[in-house]
C-alpha cells in the first residue's frame, strides 16, 4: 500500500500540486481560514495511517489513539531503530563475505597470470590489466570500509573471512593485496610451532604445522597469539 500511494504521488505530481494550490486558495477564503497545506507535508503523509481513508465508516478511526501524530512518530521511530539494528547484524556478515571474496579474487587473479605467464604472456598481460583495475575498485571499497569501521559503536570486524567449500591452500605463498595491508591494516603473521604426533603413529614423531593469519595494526598482539594457539 505504501509503495501504491508513493507511486501514484510521484506519478500524478503536477495535478497534485494543482489540486494543493487550489485548496490553499479555498482554505484561505473560510472563516477562520483553514491551515495551508504544502507538498512537503504531503509527500510525508504517503502510509495509509495518515489518511482519513475509512472517515465514513461505521467507526471514526481519527479518535483512536493511534492517530495522534506524535504517536504514530514514535512508533515509526521505534520499529526504524528495531529494524536498523537488525540491519547492524546483518552488515557484520557481510562486510567480511565481501572481504572474503576481494581477497580471493587477488588470489585468483595472482595465481592466474602466474600459470599463464610463460605459456600464453599475452593472455596474462590482459589478465594483468583487469587485476589491476579491480585493485582500484577493491581499494576505493575498502576505504568505504575503512572508514564504517571507524564509527562509533561498530561491532563487526575488518577480517576477511573464509568461503565455504574454497580449498585455504590456494591463498598460501600469495601476498595479501596492497589495499588489505595499506588500507585496512591487515597483515600476514607466519607462526610455526611443533605438536606431538597422535597416538598409534609410529612413523610421525612430531610435525610442524603453519598457520597465515591476518589481523588489524590496531588489534592487541595477545589477541593475535591467542588467536593462533585456538588455531
């Protein structure tokens, strides 16, 4: 219904700013003169709740208290800030989904043209050129990205996070982007430590296992080695 009368204003905006001026002018000549109304106002009262729609009803909805203006405000006030939260939660995820798949086009993209260098250079020339420019694109992004992290009261995180079924090898011996590190702060952090083998494996006394993991300059390093020990 909101969207049909928003429509149908934009739609008939001309005979309706006819209409306005015509009943201004007739609101002028009552006794006392009725209130003016402007366009403004108009394009605000665009819900069915502003409309005096059902006036000729069996029951007179304009004494009911939820047609008090101030109320109907609130209301709307509370549902936006109810719904904007719900809108926070939502933006946590997917502002590390898109890092996800920034990073992994690098990495595609790195991987690509290494493959192609040799064996088809004219190939990875033209992969190189568009590389590059969504390494612009991916910059300007990531300063959007930069700066909402940035606001007061953010609660989500500047990590890249990982896309379901993507093998995590393909990302080794890649260097992370320009923008992830120049921009965002992240840098790659190389940890190797030993862990004894499992039981019942007489042929692997110890191994050592290495772990990338990115972090924001602005994140504490203890959280960094607790990070890599849950790891």
């Amino acid at each position: 219904m909101r969207e049909k009368i928003g429509k149908a204003l934009k739609a008939r905006a001309d005979a309706i700013k006819h209409a306005l001026d015509d009943y201004n002018e007739a609101a002028s000549r009552l006794n006392p003169p009725r209130e003016k109304l402007t366009w403004a106002k108009l394009s605000e009262t665009v819900t069915l709740a502003e409309f005096d729609l059902l006036r000729e009803t069996r029951q007179d909805i304009r004494k009911l208290p939820w047609t008090n203006p101030s109320r109907r405000e609130g209301m709307n006030l509370y549902f936006g800030i109810k719904g904007a939260k719900q809108e926070i939660h939502r933006l946590n995820i997917e502002i590390r989904r898109l890092l996800a798949f920034m990073v992994d086009d690098h990495v595609d993209y790195h991987r690509a043209i290494a493959s192609n260098i040799i064996s088809n250079p004219a190939l990875a020339s033209e992969l190189s050129r568009q590389w590059e420019y969504r390494m612009q694109i991916n910059a300007q992004i990531a300063i959007r990205l930069r700066e909402t992290g940035n606001l007061k009261g953010f609660t989500g995180s500047l990590l890249p996070g990982t896309r379901e079924g993507r093998d995590p090898a393909l990302n080794e011996d890649v260097p992370l982007p320009p923008w992830a590190e120049q921009i965002l702060g992240l840098v790659e952090v190389s940890v190797e430590y030993e862990e004894e083998a499992p039981p019942g494996d007489r042929d692997l006394d110890r191994h050592t296992v290495e772990e990338v993991v990115g972090r924001q300059l602005d994140i504490d390093m203890d959280l960094v080695v607790q990070l890599v020990e849950n790891l």
